[in-house]
C-alpha cells in the first residue's frame, strides 16, 4: 500500500487567498484525522472523521477552516481566506480501527508526509 | 491542550548509549502510543502499551507504563546515529475521543 497521501507538499501563497490541502487516506481505513504542527503549539487535533462522517470539529481554529469528507478515498482541508498565522505543517492521518465499543478510537493512526504550508 | 508531556524537550547522546524519554499525562487513559518523526517527515507509530499493561519491549524499543503516575517511558537501547528524530506519546483518552498528541522530545544521537 502506498500509505496516506498528501498534497501539495508546499504551499506558498499570499494572505486572502484560498489554500486547498488534499488527503488519500489508506484503503479500507475507516477513520480519518487532520492535526495542525507548528513549534509553539505541537501537534494539534482539527477535526476526524469516522465513515465520512464528521465526528468532532470543536479543534477547528476559525469558520475560515472547513474539511469534507465526500468518500472513503478522499478528504479536504480548506482555509479561505488564508492568514500568516495558518502557517503550519498540516498532518492527515488515518486509522483502520472504527471507534470501538463504548465510542474509543484505540487504534495506531499511519500519518502522511505532510502539508507545510507558507502564508506571507 | 496536550494531554501528553515529554520530558526532556531535547536530549543529547552518543552512538551506542541507551535514550530514555519520559511522558506524563493527567487524566486515565485507554491506551498510550509513542512515534516517531524524522526531520521534514510525517510521524510513524512505535508502539503501544494498554492501561492494563506495565511494560511492552519492541526490538530496541521498552515501554514502560505506570497509571498510578500517570507516566510513561520510552527506552531505546544501543542507540544509532538513525535514532535521531523527535518522539511523541499520545494518549487516547476514555471516551470517545482520538488520540492527543505532547509537544515530543528531539533526540539527537552523535556517531
């Protein structure tokens, strides 16, 4: 399996503009994460999906942060308008355990190279 | 907010000598997870230890897991200069939530 794929890898762009991070997560995973890095705050939780379906969002900084989730194969990451303080390395992950009895998501989670994106 | 705490932020060492890394956390926990990161890479999972169990060995890898303290340890032994990377522990909390990640140690092995 080629892992989880992310693009693009880099993104440099100028704040207002609209940034669109793109995520194949494993096949036959069923759980999907975005996490946020940067040096000051590590490893941050923005939003998972559990079969499509968003399960929490409460880490999504601002409304200008949407994620979908249109199919197993696919998930979207998108900040419009774009600001200086989004510069960060955005993770996808996902994880082939569904949440298991009694709600918890137990499983390892197999992460992508990652997003760094740029916002002058 | 982390979950997890790494301890120490930075840790220095020659090739050949054993690391060790501590992790506390506050509230109970299903189970703990440690990864690892490669400089400009994505992270990759290590191992995982339940709350009902106290001690897991993975090749050069120990963990150790104390819920009385709330803490956790990660040894790596015979350590190579490949070692070298920053190392996490997340911890996935009873509940229905996913696993949170601590600000991690970066480790740095000397050849």
């Amino acid at each position: 399996d080629a892992g989880v794929i992310q693009s693009p890898r880099h993104e440099v762009t100028e704040m207002g503009q609209e940034v669109t991070l793109r995520c194949k997560p494993i096949s036959g995973h069923n759980s999907l994460f975005w996490y946020r890095q940067t040096m000051m705050r590590g490893l941050e939780l923005l939003i998972y999906f559990n079969n499509n379906v968003p399960i929490d969002d409460s880490g999504m900084p601002e409304d200008r942060f949407s994620a979908k989730m249109p199919n197993a194969s696919f998930s979207t990451l998108k900040i419009q308008p774009s600001e200086p303080r989004d510069s960060a390395v955005y993770f996808c992950a996902s994880s082939p355990r569904t949440l298991s009895s009694g709600g918890r998501v137990t499983g390892e989670l197999f992460f992508g190279e990652g997003s760094r994106l740029t916002v002058l | 907010s982390q979950q997890g705490e790494e301890d120490p932020q930075a840790l220095s060492i020659q090739e050949g000598e054993n690391a060790t890394m501590n992790c506390s956390y506050k509230t109970s926990i299903n189970n703990l997870q440690w990864y690892r990161q490669n400089s400009g890479r994505g992270l990759v999972h290590l191992i995982l230890i339940r709350s009902n169990e106290r001690e897991k060995h993975s090749g050069r890898l120990r963990v150790t897991l104390d819920t009385s303290k709330k803490s956790s340890s990660l040894l790596i032994t015979a350590s190579r200069a490949a070692d070298t990377a920053s190392y996490f522990c997340a911890t996935s909390v009873s509940g229905n939530t996913p696993l949170v990640f601590g600000k991690g140690t970066r480790l740095s092995v000397i050849a």
